[in-house]
C-alpha cells in the first residue's frame, strides 16, 4: 500500500466522521431535555418595573409535586433610553417568606438567590453571563428541580449552575426590578414540565 492511500484513506474517515458528529450536533439528541411531560404552557403579560422596588408577581401555577422543570420567557420592553437598562428580571418559586429566585438583566448579567425565613442567601451575585441575551433580545430561564432540592438552571438552553437549594414549596413567580429608570417587562411564556 501506498503512503498516498493511507492518506487519502485517513482523510476520507476524517470526513466521514466530521459529518457524522455534525449530524449528531444538529440532530438535537444531546440537547438538554425538560424533566417528565409538559402539563402546562401559557402566556403571560408585561409588567411595569419602577425604579427601586423589587416586585414579585405569584401566579395561580403551584410548584408541582416531585420533580419538574419550569421555563420562563421573558424580554424588557420598554424604557426611556428605548435599549437594554438596569433592570432585572425573573422566574421565582415558593412564598413570599422562602422562596429561590433567578433574574437576568439586559445589560448581560444574571443573579441567583433564595430567600428562607431567617435571611438570604446570594447563590450568584449580579455578574455577567455570555448567555444572557442583551438588550430588546429574549431570554429564556429554565429551571429544574428534581428530588426535591437538586436545582439545576439554564439560561437560553445553556447550564449555568447546579446545586442543592431548600425544597421551595408554593407557587410560581415573576420577579422584576429596575435600577434606574421605569421600563417594562413583557413576560411572555411560562411553560411547566412534571415528572
């Protein structure tokens, strides 16, 4: 055999084998999936975010029992410089007086923290995360539990933090706060998976 065959040999497997990992990339089969079925989707509403108050919203969704997964889809509106400000966003679960909340801001950031009765804990502090869509883009949080206190969180389909939270028990919420100047949020969907 041929040094030219070998080579030529090696390169037609290289392609070969290039175009079979790109096929299994587009094919979607190692795409993270949502835990159990989908039992709830519906759409939400905007919201108007004034300077310097936090506001949570709790929805009529209970937090399912078991393990589950809850994705929110949200994008800022509106404000006064028409472009991404300092405002943040969110998906809440539990109560009032305990509850694990993950907000993203336009401006690239993000924050997760959980609130119990005695204090809250800042899981991530407000940093910058490449997955953050800026500005007037969507962005989508995804959130899953499973056992009970195993979290696990993605932003726009890409993870970012898993972790041992307390059992948040309640209902669904929407967190929305802005910095700076009044804008509005548009909470879009809120989809809910359960095992």
């Amino acid at each position: 055999m041929s040094f030219q065959r070998v080579l030529r040999g090696g390169f037609v497997l290289l392609v070969a084998g290039t175009a079979v990992i790109i096929l299994l990339i587009l094919s979607g089969i190692h795409d993270p999936k949502p835990i159990g079925a989908l039992v709830g989707e519906r759409p939400l509403f905007s919201q108007n975010v004034t300077p310097q108050t936090p506001r949570i919203t709790w929805l009529e969704e209970a937090i399912p029992d078991g393990s589950y997964s809850v994705r929110l889809t949200a994008v800022q509106e509106a404000g006064i410089t028409g472009r991404g400000m300092d405002v943040g966003y969110g998906l809440v679960l539990g109560s009032d007086e305990a509850h694990v909340a993950v907000a993203v801001s336009p401006l690239g950031y993000l924050s997760v923290w959980q609130k119990t009765d005695q204090k809250t804990d800042i899981i991530l502090p407000w940093q910058p995360w490449p997955h953050v869509q800026r500005d007037m883009a969507s962005n989508e949080i995804w959130l899953d539990v499973a056992d009970g206190n195993q979290l696990t969180i993605r932003i726009n389909r890409e993870w970012l933090w898993t972790g041992e939270i307390d059992q948040p028990s309640g209902q669904i919420g929407l967190v929305a706060e802005s910095l700076g100047e009044t804008a509005v949020v548009n909470f879009q969907t809120l989809e809910i998976f359960e095992e």
